[in-house]
C-alpha cells in the first residue's frame, strides 16, 4: 500500500514528466546489478591497497562515465589520487621525565625515516582526559596541521589500541608528526626516538561532478565508501569479506543518485558524488577529500552507509546520525511528506555513529553532513562478517531508500533550501 501511495507522489514533483520515471533508473534490478559487481568474489573483498579495490574503483569511474558527469576541476580523470606514506617501525624508545615507558603505550605518525622528539623541538602538547569526548577531541588534536605530542587518559586504553594501530599504519605525504602516550599526566622533559621504514602507498577515491546552474560554487555531497575489509581466516569455507552492505549498497546508491541527478538536468547547485576509499583503515579518502573544499561552501553531505537492510522500524525507513545537530533532516522529511517513509534520528547514539563514517570530517568543520542507514547497529547478523552477501539485502527496499533520499533531497539540490550549519562547539 505504501509504494502506490509513493508512486502517486512522485507524479507532483515539479518536473512531473521525468519523476515518472525514476523508476526506471532507481530499481532493484539495477541495484542488485552494480551489487553483484561490488561484492562479487572476484573482488575479494576490496580491500584498501589490493588490486581488487582499483578493480572496484574502474568500475565505478565507468559508471560514472556511463552517467555522463565531468571529472574533479576538469581533471580528465574519475580518480582522485593520492598517496600515503606507509610506515613500518622498527624501533622506538621513550622515556617521560628520566623513566622509561613502554613502547606499546607510545604510537608515531610520520612520513620521516626518523624521528627524535625533545621539548625542544618544537612540538604542541595536547591532552584528552578521563570523561572527554574522545571522538571529538582527538580529531581536533590529530587534524591540527601541527606536530603534536597527545597525551590519552588510560581510560581510553582499548580506544589506544585501535587509534595507535591506524596511526603507525600510515600517514598522508608531508603531514605533520602526531605521537600519542597513553598516560594521564604530561611530562616536563621527554625523549622519544623512533626509527621507520617507508614506503610510498597509491590509494584513489573515485569523484564525479554534475555541475550547478545559478549556484555554482555551493556544493551537495552525495558519499558511501567503496572499500572493505578483504580477506580473512575462513568461516565454513568462507574467506571474502564481500561487503555487500557495507558498504557497497551506499557505493550503489551513489551511482544511482548521479544517473538520476544527471537525467533530471535541474540541480541549482554543484552535485558531487564520491566514492570513498580506506574508510575502514581510517577514513583516509574522505579525509584526504574533504582538503579539497572550502567547508563554508558545502552546503550539504549525504554519507549513505549500509542501506540494503531493513531498519529497525522495518520497510520504508532510515535513520539520520547527528540529526539533532542541524535542520537537515526536518527539511529531507518535509519534502517526503506523503510518501509514507520516514527518516529517524539515529536510534544508536551511545555508538557515536556520527563520528565514525566518512560524514564526520565535515561535519567538525561545520558543514551539515550526515550518515543515512539503516543498519540495525545493535543486532545486525553481517556486519564485519563473510556472510555480507548481495543474497541477504533487500534490493527493492534499498532502492526505496535511494529513491528517498534522491525525493528528500530535492529541494537542497535545487537551491531552495539551506540546512543549518553543524555549531562546532556543541560536538560533544
């Protein structure tokens, strides 16, 4: 019943003629079409540095294409590349006012074969105590652009070890130095010394571009990331971490919205459209994407992250994370008044989900951009695991989504309305 009535509705959007036929371009078909490509074995996985993952980013790049959006600042190419510094330490000593400390409580990024670090040289020295906002304040810190030593309350130990982990992986070329100590009080004199050998990692997200009529230089995102987690120790035989939902549905649901976009020829204001790689190491592709922009200039980001499941309220529904912090989700559900869908704030706020997709660098510089899912963080029965496969989604719900938020986007799009802006002092 709910699908008449959308269908009905999508027959009085203004351009009444092609609305008809988003159908045609947003449907299970042609979802489940790009899905099997994305989260086919022969992808393995698309992990982050893998010949697959460039396989993934061809493909997308050719749909792209196929879409007929332009490349970056007419850069003739659908990949945005660029490089990191991949880092393998082999040695590192510490010690915080005359006593040593152990090496596992102490991680360097760099992109120097070595690194000695004194109170003379120079660095800024940050904290983040017992009781903060970890995923707010330490972006702040590591995004600084200075070289920074961090030190983190041991209440944060296990948060340490997943940070420290991604911090010592790599670094993106000519970043400044970041060294984290686990321990609660600054020390007064300090020597750190670590030595690293380097090695120069390509990675590409893939970008395409639909430019804006009277609004040019304002900007709508529309982002899922690409990668995965590849291969890992069998499960029943089972070795490939398809990522059929994660995130390959957002991906897909990217590629749609930019055929549907480019078809409907009235978007006032610039679209771009991003695939995100080595989200799932770091987040490094939208990070290094969001550089990019001038953040007052981004009037929007829609991160689509696993939406091929139903959401805990069932069909016909999503959930916005951070919708508390701008008007943005109040205006995508007015324009779908009628239609019978309906788009929550995140239900998981405990797992801090805004701060932990590819929306979330952005979002600290203000600009309104949100993760759309409907993944069921509490109970998902795939998540992370080599049963993520295309079988388990329901493409004609995920495609209801697309469309949803290709609906409820419309009039940002069309420069008619302007969500609030993310007030950086209330991200806590």
């Amino acid at each position: 019943m709910r699908k008449i009535v959308f269908s009905s509705v999508l027959l009085t959007v203004a351009t009444v003629s092609f609305s008809q036929n988003i159908d045609k371009i947003i449907n299970a078909k042609e979802a489940e079409r790009i899905e099997r490509v994305l989260a086919s074995d022969e992808m393995r996985g698309r992990r982050t540095f893998s010949p697959e993952i460039d396989k993934a980013a061809d493909f997308i790049a050719a749909e792209f294409k196929a879409a007929g959006l332009e490349t970056w600042k007419g850069s003739g190419s659908y990949l945005q590349k660029f490089a990191l510094i991949g880092t393998k330490q082999t040695s590192l000593s510490a010690t915080l006012d005359g006593k040593p400390i152990d090496a596992k409580n102490v991680a360097v990024s760099t992109t120097q074969a070595e690194v000695k670090v004194t109170p003379a040289s120079g660095y800024e020295v940050g904290s983040i105590a017992a009781g903060a906002n970890f995923n707010v304040e330490y972006p702040k810190l590591v995004q600084s652009g200075k070289n920074m030593i961090i030190y983190i309350d041991p209440s944060f130990a296990n948060i340490f070890t997943r940070v420290s982990s991604s911090l010592r992986r790599a670094a993106f070329k000519k970043e400044n130095n970041i060294v984290l100590i686990l321990d609660s009080k600054p020390a007064s004199d300090f020597l750190i010394e670590a030595k690293f050998e380097l090695t120069e990692q390509p990675l590409a997200n893939v970008v395409g571009v639909l430019p804006g009529k009277s609004k040019k230089d304002e900007y709508v995102i529309f982002s899922g990331h690409y990668d995965h987690i590849g291969i890992g120790k069998p499960v029943n035989g089972d070795s490939i971490y398809n990522g059929a939902n994660d995130d390959a549905a957002g991906t897909t649901g990217v590629m749609l919205l930019a055929k549907y976009y480019k078809e409907l020829k009235n978007n006032e204001r610039t679209i771009v459209f991003a695939a995100f790689t080595g989200e799932e190491v770091g987040m490094y592709g939208s990070t290094y994407f969001s550089k990019q922009f001038d953040p007052a200039k981004v009037v929007a980001m829609f991160n689509l992250e696993m939406i091929g499941t139903e959401s805990k309220w069932g069909k016909n529904s999503a959930y916005i994370t951070g919708y508390d912090k701008t008007d943005m989700g109040t205006i995508l559900q007015k324009n779908l008044e009628g239609t019978g869908f309906t788009f929550y704030p995140d239900p998981y706020t405990e797992q801090q989900l805004f701060y932990r997709s590819d929306n979330a660098t952005l979002a600290r510089l203000g600009v309104p951009a949100h993760t759309i899912s409907t993944s069921k963080m509490d109970v998902e029965p795939h998540y992370h695991k080599v049963s993520d496969h295309v079988e388990t989604l329901d493409m004609a719900n995920m495609a209801m989504v697309i469309k949803s938020i290709a609906l409820s986007a419309r009039s940002i799009v069309a420069g008619k309305d302007t969500p609030s802006r993310v007030k950086t002092e209330d991200l806590r």
